[in-house]
C-alpha cells in the first residue's frame, strides 16, 4: 500500500461518516492484485465506504491517473468538478463544505 494513501483514509472515513446521510457515496479503487491484502487494509483502518478493486487499472487509465493517491470530485451528473493529486485531509471544514454545496446543488 502507497503510505499517503493509507495516511489518507481515516480521513476519508470520516468525511464519509459525517455526510453519507446527505447523498455523499464515497468510492475508493485499488489496484492491487490481491483480495486479501484489501480486506486487510479496509479492516485495519476500519474502512465502511467501498472499496472496488481494479488491479488491471482500467479506472486509473480512463481518469488519465499517473500518481497515487489521486481523488477525483464527482458530482451527480458524473460530471468531474475536481482533480485532487496527492493526500488531503478529507474531513477538513473546506472539503467537507465543497461537497455540501454540490449535494445541495444536486437536489435542485
């Protein structure tokens, strides 16, 4: 596992926490070949959102994704409103807020 990937994904979590109630999915792609070693890492770090896998990296040559980790910001649409390249802290008040607005945005 990529370590700013890891380091990222509590903070996934809780920002999946916080606004899955509101309509917020949160999805997150591996490409690692190995069952195993995902669950592994979804349990050690208490993951509930989903984690699809994808060791053929078919998702990351659709998106044009050459770093890990690399977030992308999708609205209801499917429309991409954001590229992030690099970890973030997802549960900060600036993520947290953007995504609010796109959620209320997307019930109008």
């Amino acid at each position: 596992w990529c370590k700013p990937c890891e380091d990222e994904m509590p903070a996934m979590q809780r920002l999946y926490g916080v606004l899955a109630d509101d309509g917020f999915e949160l999805l997150a792609v591996s490409v690692d070949a190995d069952d195993e070693e995902v669950r592994a890492f979804r349990d050690r770090l208490s993951l509930r959102f989903p984690i699809l896998r994808d060791p053929e990296k078919r998702a990351a040559s659709a998106y044009q994704t050459f770093r890990f980790p690399e977030s992308w910001l999708i609205d209801r649409d499917g429309v991409v409103v954001a590229r992030y390249v690099g970890s973030r802290e997802w549960d900060a008040p600036v993520y947290v807020e953007r995504i609010r607005r796109l959620i209320e945005a997307g019930k109008k």
